[in-house]
C-alpha cells in the first residue's frame, strides 16, 4: 500500500484543485454550445466527433447540466491522467520519487490546469493520448497481440472525440518506421489496431458523407480566416510556457532519454513519435501550442525516469528539490491558466507579471484573454434579449425567433433563458445551421449584433430594441444592438442556405 500512495495521493490532488476553482468566472462559450449538443445526439457534428457529446448527455442524464455536473467530468479526466503519468513512468522503471515528480509536473502544467477546467473533448482527448502512451510502453516491452486490440481500442475512441488523434496515428507510423520496430509491421497487431481505431471512425465518416463534409469546410475556413500564424520558434516557445517553464528541463531530458540513452532506447519510439506530431503541427502553420500538450503524459514520465536515476549519484540534490520548484512555478502560472483570482486581482496580477491579453485567433481583446473574456457577460447578454423580447406584444411574441451570428449567444440564450422565458435560439454558425429555422417563418425575428443597413435588406420593417453591454466579455460581443424585425422578405427556410458559417 504505501509503494501505491503517490499514486493515490497526487491524482486526488488534482482532483480537489479543480472541484475547489471549478466555478471561476462562470460558464465558458464552448460550454453552452457542448450542452445545446448534448439535446441534438448525432454521429458527428460540424466542429467535431460525437463522443464528446455522448459523454454529457449523459453527465445531464445523471446530474442535471449544473456548472458543477459539466465540469465534473474534465475534472475526473484530469486526475485519471495524472493517474496514467504515474503508471508510464512506474512502466519506464521509474520509483515512487519518479512517479511523484511526473505526477507533480503534470498537475502544474498551466495547459492541463486550463483544459481541465471546462467541458470540452480536449480533457478526453490526452487522457486518451496518455492511455495510449501507456499502452504503448507495455507493447514494447513485450509484444502481446491483447494489447494491440486494447490500443486500437483506446485510438478508436479517441477518434470518435476528436479527430487529431490521427496525429498521433501518425507519429505511431513514422515511429515503427523510423525505429527497429519496425519488424512489428511484418506482425498482425498494428494492422488489427488500425482496423479496429477505423472501425470506430466509420459511423463519423457516414455522417460527414451524409451532411457534404462539414468537418473539412470548418477547418478550412478556420485556418483561413479564424486562426493566427504560428511560426516555428513561437510553436516551440509556446510548448515551453504551456507546459510549464520550470519543468522544460524535465520533458526535454525525457525526450533525450527516450532518443539516446541505453536504458531509454527500448522505448525510443515514443520520442519519434513526439518529434514526427511536432513536425507536422509546425508545418501546418496555424498550430495552436496546446494541441502538442497531449504528448507530453509520456514525455514528462521519461524525464521523471532520468532525472531519478541520474541525480541519484548526488544525493545533496533530491528529487523532490526539483518537484517543489516545479509546483512553486505551477502555483505562479495558475492564475493564467486556472480563473482562481477575482477579476480586478487577475488584470493587476498579469500587468506586475507584464502578461497582456492573448488569443489564438484574430479577435480584438480588452483586458482579459479571450479564454477568461468568453467567461463573462453572458448572464447580462441574456437579460438584455429576454427585456427585448418581453416587450413584444403577445401575439408578435409567440411567433418571434431569436436569431444570432455565432453559437456563444445562441447557447447561453438556449441555457440561461429558460430562467427568462426565452424560446430556444437559431442560427446560421456551425450546428445551429444544420439545426435548421426550427418551425419560425420569419414574420418576427430579434436579429442580435448586425448593422441596421444589413437588417434591413432583408425585412421590410426594422427598429432597434436594445443595445448590449457585457462587462469584461469579449469585445465584439459588446455595444451590439438586437434588432426587431418584421416582414422578412421571403421564408427563413427559403434564406436558410445563404446563412450557412461554418467556422
């Protein structure tokens, strides 16, 4: 029991930091469009695969769609990752000194203390990166065709939450290639893992086939017209900051143990592997740093692995010298990364920090990040359309759509307006869109955040109703005007197709 206790102690740890901050500054955009997902089950939606989805359905089915019943769940899927960065590094050799310290930086990395915080694929997306990791180390020490079929198993699920696990199929292929495992291709089990990851895969595909490919015109137009450039050395800048800059030298020991050293070299393959994803997130141009974070539950292990067997020649230097330092500078990022100070503190935190605003698309920003920005508001924005909408006459009322330009505002109007009365919203962006005008005519419409001009070339009558003022949300969110109009020239289902975003 006690050689268990770091890996019973650090993943409760993890847990009660995000259960003790799990409300921070309200609910996130994302998460009122996951939950107006959640009431439309399909085998795939525009901006992703469906398992994500699946999984809060349920989350609603068993505890209701409260701030804490969503965020239990990234919760529970960060402790279970530090959970499997212990396993790997017990896998690699390393003791309870090596699992302590992997665990400790996995729990500090800014990255995972973010996505950990909300409801999103991404939480799943590297416990499953960590799952296969975990899976992989067992292969390659010994080569059981059980564990191909549990890792095309884990690959397939992952696949059915988000589709970049095919970078780390990637990575995998170039891995067996680049490596002298590369006899395994002559065996059955990466084959059967392939097979069984696209047997997950097929239902998706089928949707994507049945619905013109939503998936591949999204991602165009977000790289196109939604994602900032990225060069290489800000890409590698970036894996530096979001993983935690006191513990770089940590993962980039893993990543030379794992390529170069004797005791690593049974396991080089997890560093092609790292390297091969890297490489093609570089070459795509518009890479986000964190989409790299996955692969870090192996790297931080191997380094963990390192580091033990190295500083245990000198011992006036402990292990968990380096673990506080690392959780010292987990502590100091966290605000970035977790919304654990009150607004006012964060701004005056960052400025002492000289951290400005930051996003990873082409947003005007205020005072916040777009991350912390697209926590706010969105009570005051609900309130403003409820007011418009209650202003209607009754019988202008009972057939009055709400229509809105993206799916933050159509899902906490979907969310937070139950509580006001509100009906349910429509919208040209992603699967709003394919949800179509619902039973709405177009007779009445409160059209939020378009120019008068543009309004009225579609409606013959058109005054305004309110303006929006949001507070600390993002800023184009702000000082929007809703829009009642009347008359619309033509049907909504005949203008349906000209309102298509996705994006």
């Amino acid at each position: 029991m006690h050689r268990q206790l770091p890996l019973i102690i650090f993943p409760l740890l993890k847990l009660v930091v995000h259960l003790a901050s799990y409300r921070g500054y309200g609910m996130f955009r994302d998460e009122f469009y996951y939950l107006a997902c959640s009431h439309h089950l399909a085998w795939g939606y525009v901006d992703q695969p469906p398992l994500s989805i699946f999984v809060l359905w349920v989350t609603r089915l068993l505890l209701g769609d409260s701030l804490f019943a969503v965020r239990l769940v990234p919760a529970l899927a960060g402790a279970a990752t530090v959970l499997v960065a212990g396993l790997i590094t017990r896998r690699l050799g390393g003791g309870k000194g090596a699992q302590s310290l992997a665990m400790v930086a996995v729990i500090a990395a800014p990255v995972y203390l973010s996505l950990n915080h909300f409801y999103s694929m991404n939480a799943l997306d590297i416990l499953v990166w960590a799952l296969a990791a975990y899976l992989l180390v067992n292969l390659l020490q010994r080569n059981d065709p059980r564990l191909w079929i549990l890792l095309g198993t884990v690959l397939g699920i992952g696949l059915m939450n988000k589709i970049s696990v095919l970078w780390l199929g990637f990575g995998l292929a170039v891995g067996l290639l680049a490596t002298d495992r590369r006899r395994l291709l002559l065996t059955r089990g990466p084959w059967i893992t392939g097979g069984i990851a696209a047997a997950f895969l097929a239902p998706y595909l089928l949707w994507q086939m049945k619905n013109d490919w939503p998936t591949v015109e999204f991602i165009r137009n977000a790289t196109q017209n939604k994602m900032v450039a990225v060069a290489p050395l800000a890409f590698l800048e970036g894996q530096i900051t979001t993983m935690n800059a006191v513990a770089f030298p940590l993962w980039i020991t893993g990543l030379g143990w794992l390529l170069f050293a004797r005791a690593g070299r049974p396991f080089r393959l997890l560093g092609i592997v790292y390297l091969a994803v890297f490489a093609l997130l570089v070459a795509n141009g518009t890479s986000r740093s964190g989409y790299l974070s996955p692969a870090y539950t192996w790297l931080l292990p191997a380094g963990a692995v390192a580091a033990e067997r190295w500083l245990s020649r000198w011992r006036a230097v402990p292990l968990w010298s380096y673990a506080a330092l690392i959780a010292i500078g987990g502590v100091l990022f966290a605000p970035f990364a977790l919304p654990v100070l009150p607004v006012e503190r964060y701004i005056s935190y960052a400025a002492r920090a000289g951290v400005g605003p930051s996003t990873a698309e082409r947003k005007e920003l205020a005072e916040l990040p777009q991350f912390y920005a697209d926590m706010h508001g969105w009570e005051a924005i609900v309130e403003t359309v409820a007011g418009v909408y209650h202003s209607l006459p009754p019988g202008d009322r009972e057939k009055a759509a709400i229509f809105t330009f993206n799916y933050g505002d159509a899902g906490a109007i979907d969310y937070l307006g139950r509580a006001h009365g509100l009906p349910k919203a429509i919208g040209g962006h992603n699967n709003y869109w394919l949800w179509g005008p619902r039973n709405y005519t177009g007779e009445v419409v409160l059209v939020m955040g378009e120019e008068r001009k543009d309004v009225e070339q579609s409606f013959e009558h058109v005054e305004l109703g309110a303006v929006i003022d949001c507070g600390r949300c993002m800023p184009y969110e702000n000082g929007r005007s809703i829009w009642i109009a009347r008359g619309l020239r033509g049907t909504l289902t005949e203008r349906w197709a000209q309102l298509k975003h996705y994006n």
